[in-house]
C-alpha cells in the first residue's frame, strides 16, 4: 500500500530532459482564451438550450462558478509547484502514486477526446469550402461512421498544428495570441449583432426542464443537465498549468494566466448565453451544429454569421494548439517519470519534446480520422471533472499539511473555495449522462490493469 501512495518530489530533470523557458503571463493568458473559448461556445450553446431552455444562461451561470473554484485552486497549486504535468504532478507530488496515475490517465482521455473533436469539428467547417474550391471529395472528409472514409482535412489540421509545436514553444504561442485576438473579435461582433435583437418573450417559460437532471421526451434534461455538458465550454485553462516548466517566472506568470483568462471568459461566455437566448426562441437554434451562426441569420444578419463561421475556421486552430500542447506535456511528464516509456521523454535541440508530440499528433489523428465521436464533450468532461476534483483535493490537504509553505498566489477563502470546487464536480459528474459515467469507469479499469501490469514497477518515484 505504501508503494501505492509513494509520492515524487519536484526536482530538475536531466539535461536532456530539460524545457526551454520562453514562455510570459501574455502568453499563458492567451493560451488559456484559446484553449477555453472555441468549440464549446460556438456549439454547445445549442446543445445546452436544448436541455435547459432559455435557463442554459443559468447553467452557464453555475459551470462558471465551479470552474472558477477549480482555477483558483489550480493557480495556487502551480505556483507552489511549478512543475510540468498540470493536475497529474499536483497529484503526484501531494496524494501519491496511483492517484497522479488515475488523473493522468483521465487527462489523457480528456486532452484526446477534445483534440479530435474540435479537429472534426474544424473539418466540418473546412470541408464545404474545399468542395467548393478544389471538388473535394466527401468521403475524404468524413470518417466511416459518417459514411465516408478518413477524415483527411482532420488529420491535415492536427499535422500543421504538431508541427508549429515542434518548431517551438514561443513561436507557436505568439501566432496563437494573433488567432485569439481574431475569435474575441468574431465573438463580440455577435453580441454586438444579437444583442439589440434583444426580446424577453425568448425567455419564457425561463426553465421549462427543471433544475435537477431528470429524463423527459426520452432524454435527460434540466439546468444540471445543461451545466454537465456546457462544463465543456469552460475547461481548458488547466492546459496553462502544464506550461509550467516553460515560464519564466513560474511564481508570478502562472497565477496570472489561469486566474485572468478564466474570468475574462466567464464573462465573454455570460454575455453571449444572454444575446444567444435574447435574440432567437430557444427551440429555433438548439438543434442547430452552427447555432450562433444560425442566429444571426435568423435576425437578418447573413453577413456577420459569414463572418462568425469564417472567423472559426481561422481561429479554431488555438483550441487544438492549447490541448495539443497540454496533452504531450502530460504525456512528456509521464514518461520522464516512467510511467510511460521513458524514451518519449526527450527535447529537441529547440527545448521542446518533440517526439512525444509526434506520438500525441498520431494517436489523436487516428481518433479524429476514423473513431466515431458520438457524446464525446461529456466523456472529455468526466475526465476532466475527475482531475478537478483532485486539484481542489491537492490544495485542501496543502492548507492542512504545509500551511506556512510559500504560496506566490494564495486562493481567497481556499479551503471553502475548494471544497465548493468538489462537492460541484461531483454534482456535474452525477448530472452526465448515464452512459458517459459508465464509459468513464471502464476506461479508468482498464488504466489500472496498465498500471499494475506495466506502469507500477517503471516508476522512478521514491527510487
């Protein structure tokens, strides 16, 4: 049981294990808006109005409260340790082994299931432009469970973006900042658009679902429902977390980039719930893939929704950049650790790890080319509710047993902010589909037979 439990301390790695430090708090604000805004708010809305009706603003509401509590967490934590591998390490370093284990292996799921997501969802986007252009052929632009072959335009996205990642961290992370600047411009001249189309008649009935998850018309629904699934839209400054070893000043830098680019999202997510539902009648937009799109043409306003979709071809990019590059630190700290293989675990001549990167781009482009991706934002969300969850575990434990540690941030009211933190994703993880939490479970049975089959007696921890 103690070998269970053995914990790792954070030290410098070898030489050639080693990350080039390039990174500054506008670069991690930046990377955490890419990674956050994306996918999740210009579909999910959709998806979440059809749950909750126009009360998806409350359950907005109510994912943005918990997420906050786990980024406030997350921040603290990253400044005490200020080591590769975002909740993974935390875990590692505070809990032990064979939890850093199951949270490793639930980011692997979360970081995979939203890179080839928003890379099928980039396709879906691209593709009717290419037949337009050049005649490509559907069947190339679809995987077999959408009646095609591969997803070439998929696989194509993910090749450039492992690219500029290998070619390094800086460059990558500037042309990031740029793309960025174009999705908040595309998102405010929405609510610029929506807004003055403003009609309180779309809020009524406010919430004709309920609050609490419960089965009606054969699906299960509610605000809970909404907030599971919208829970998506949120995450993703935990992938600033894991750019820890590249910032140059880890104790300051970090705080600010998780802390200032989640709230700065809250509040760009709010105002666009209220424009979105304010504009169009709930049950005109939810079926919609493109409702905020669907929106703007539904108030006269074809030419800024050709903007919109526009802009996320451009942009959407930054969202597989931000979890491209989170999910192969999470691989690269793994492995150093030896978990997994220890071979991955090596820099290029440009202090980034290269090969992990090139195995992360071929596993994801796999999924994304071939796998069918049905429900696949609420099982990213288990893993990611799961990783949470232990994070305001780590901070809560870190009062109690280092109090006087040094803490460049300190979260306000941090053990009762944490501890929010969890009771909420353990509400969140109880409102997912019922399938999806079963899902969840037999992905983390099969990681523990990895483990005691293979990762166990690898581990350098405590050698």
């Amino acid at each position: 049981m103690a070998g269970l439990l053995r914990k790792k301390s954070i030290e410098a790695g070898a030489e050639h294990q080693a990350l080039a430090r390039t990174l500054g708090w506008p670069h991690l604000v930046a990377l955490g808006v890419g990674a956050i805004v994306g996918t999740g708010i210009l579909t999910l809305i959709g998806v979440g109005a059809g749950l909750a009706g126009p009360a998806v603003i409350l359950s907005f509401v109510i994912a943005g409260a918990i997420c906050a509590c786990a980024a406030l967490a997350y921040a603290e934590l990253a400044t005490m340790i200020p080591a590769s591998g975002s909740a993974y390490t935390y875990s590692y370093v505070v809990l032990g082994e064979i939890i850093a284990w199951v949270i490793g292996w639930s980011l692997i799921l979360e970081y995979s299931l939203v890179v080839s997501t928003v890379a099928v969802g980039w396709s879906g986007h691209a593709a009717p432009l290419l037949e337009r252009l050049i005649g490509f052929p559907a069947v190339l632009a679809n995987g077999p469970e959408a009646g095609g072959i591969v997803n070439l335009p998929a696989i194509f996205i993910i090749a450039v973006v492992a690219g500029l990642l290998m070619l390094g961290t800086r460059e990558s992370a500037t042309l990031n900042a740029v793309l960025v600047i174009v999705k908040l411009v595309a998102l405010a001249v929405f609510v610029a658009v929506a807004l003055p189309y403003f009609d309180s008649t779309n809020l009524e009935p406010f919430m004709p679902f309920g609050f609490a998850k419960a089965v009606q018309g054969g699906a299960e629904r509610g605000v809970m429902a909404a907030a599971a699934i919208i829970f998506f839209a949120f995450y993703g400054f935990d992938a600033i977390s894991t750019a820890a070893e590249e910032t140059k000043n880890p104790g300051r830098d970090l705080a600010i980039g998780i802390v200032g680019s989640m709230f700065a999202c809250v509040a760009i997510y709010m105002l666009v719930a209220v424009a979105a539902v304010g504009a169009l009648s709930y049950a005109k937009f939810a079926p919609s893939a493109e409702p905020l799109a669907l929106i703007l043409r539904g108030v006269g306003q074809p030419g800024a929704a050709t903007f919109l979709e526009a802009s996320a071809v451009i942009a959407l990019p930054t969202v597989l950049l931000a979890f491209l590059y989170g999910q192969s630190r999470i691989f690269f700290t793994m492995a150093r650790d030896g978990l997994l293989p220890q071979g991955l675990a090596k820099v290029s001549a440009r202090g980034t790890p290269a090969r992990i990167t090139a195995v992360t781009a071929l596993i994801v482009s796999v999924i994304a080319g071939l796998l069918p991706l049905g429900e696949i934002a609420a099982l990213a969300n288990a893993g990611t509710l799961a990783a949470f969850i232990a994070v305001c575990v780590c901070l809560i434990v870190q009062r109690r047993r280092a109090p006087e540690a040094e803490r460049r941030f300190r979260a306000p009211l941090g053990v009762p902010v944490a501890a929010a933190g969890v009771l909420g994703c353990v509400y969140l993880f109880f409102s997912l589909p019922s399938k999806t939490q079963a899902w969840f479970l037999l992905w983390n049975l099969g990681g523990l037979a990895v483990y005691f089959l293979y990762a166990r007696g690898r581990a350098v921890a405590g050698r």
